[in-house]
C-alpha cells in the first residue's frame, strides 16, 4: 500500500482529558486511503528534545470533512507538544502504515472490539468500517476509572458498547476479560488493541475459547519502516518488524505463553 509524506492542517485540537488529545487533521487534498488498524508517524516541531517522529494509530476517518483523527495520549515531550498545536497549524505525517485488521467475510453481528487506554483508539475506525460493511460490531472498552473512558458516543454510534472500570466508576468493576458479556454471547471474531497485560489476557480467553483473535501490538516504534529494528517481535515466522509487518497480528502467529 501506497505511503505518503503529507503536511497536514489542523481543523481541530480537543482537550478530552488530563492526559489525552483527540487531533484532526485535513489536507488541501482528498486524503489517501487508510484501513483500520494502520497507523502514521507525526514529525514534532517545536520540540528541542523529540528527534524522532511519533506512531500514532489512526483512530477514524471522517472522509465528509476530509479529516483523519488521532487520539493522542500525553506520555513525554513529544505527544506534549502535540497536545499545544492550534487550529491552522502545519504537522508533517508519514501514512498510512503498517497492515490492518481482517474485515470478515460477510456481515456479522458477531464480533468484538476489546480496548484498553489509549488502545481504544483504532477500534473506533475499525468499527465504523465494520457497520459500514452490514456488521454489527461490540465494543468492550476497559479504563481504570469514568473519566479515562473516551469518546464512548462515537463508538455507540456503530454498536453496542460495554465498559469496565478498574474502581467500578463506569459499567462493571474489574477488567474487560471479566466482564458478564463474555458469558453471553458467543463471539466469531476478536479484535483488540491496549496494555500488553490486557491482550494477552484477551487472547487466552480467545483460545481457550476456539475464537479467531487479532492483537494489535504497541512495541516502542522509531522509524515505522522496518530500518530500525526496535519494534522487533518474535513470532512463529521468526523476529519481525511490527512497525512494517504489524501492528496487528492473528495471536497464532504470536509465541505467547496462552
């Protein structure tokens, strides 16, 4: 799939919490095409201390107004500067990147998204395209409290959702593999995407229930090409670049101890 360098104009830049910014950007030009699951590398400018560009999943595809977005969660020096940029402002973005989750093959009403944190971020777009194609998907979203469950009316816009909270603020206590919605209904298909912890909790569960399962990893990225070498995994196919064979990986190709 074709990538592109493209220097991109923020329409808007939304505060959704202490630690988390949802960017939209748009070009003077019809954006190129982006699947769920890929991701983008955002150069930092006004940063002395950030070299390297940021990967950031994107989050949802709004082809209306021409806008991708990305939900940004505040770590270091870098994401920070990206939480100060206003509208009108120029970023510069490598995209799209990375593969991309498996659509099935006919509508479904099987399925569900699982997300975590900031990993909640690219089951938005999957599952807008998910209804767009007759599925009706299920979002299972987990956080540790209300305030860290993120643009839960945009997800209900295109299934039902679930929420988990670690202190019980939000939907059931504990954490998404706990939830009683897993006891309910037998899935087809899980997509998931946050803490590691949390995923391969999420993949146990999925095999131990004879349920296709995709992760999308988050290792520490640098180039997003498959020059570096830092995001390496080991899977049944040997040590492989997530940034340019992932993020997302079937958990069969993962050597994980589930």
């Amino acid at each position: 799939m074709k990538k592109f360098i493209l220097d991109l104009t923020v329409t808007e830049n939304l505060r959704l919490h202490t630690n988390y910014v949802l960017l939209k950007l748009t070009s003077q030009t019809v954006l190129p095409e982006m699947l769920p699951g890929q991701f983008a590398e955002i150069r930092i400018d006004g940063s002395p201390t950030t070299f390297l560009r940021r990967p950031i999943s994107i989050n949802y595809v709004d082809r209306q107004r021409n806008e991708v977005w990305f939900l940004i969660q505040l770590v270091g020096d870098g994401t920070k500067r990206l939480a100060q940029v206003n509208r009108g402002e120029i970023i510069n973005v490598v995209l799209p990147l990375g593969n991309s989750f498996t659509m099935p093959e006919k509508p479904s009403d099987k399925l569900l998204l699982v997300g975590g944190g900031v990993g909640t971020a690219p089951m938005l777009y999957l599952g807008e395209q998910l209804a767009k194609n007759g599925s009706k998907p299920t979002f299972l979203l987990g956080a540790r409290s209300n305030k860290d469950l993120l643009q839960l009316e945009d997800f209900a816009a295109y299934g039902e959702v679930y929420t988990t909270t670690e202190d019980g603020s939000h939907g059931e206590k504990g954490y998404v593999t706990q939830h009683s919605i897993l006891n309910k209904i037998k899935f087809e298909q899980i997509y998931t995407c946050g803490p590691k912890p949390m995923m391969i909790a999420v993949a146990k569960y999925a095999k131990g229930n004879d349920i296709n399962c995709e992760v999308s990893l988050e290792n520490t990225m640098a180039c997003g090409i498959g020059a570096c070498l830092c995001c390496v995994e080991n899977t049944t196919e040997g040590h492989l670049c997530v940034c340019k064979e992932g993020p997302v990986f079937n958990i069969n190709k993962l050597l994980w101890q589930i």
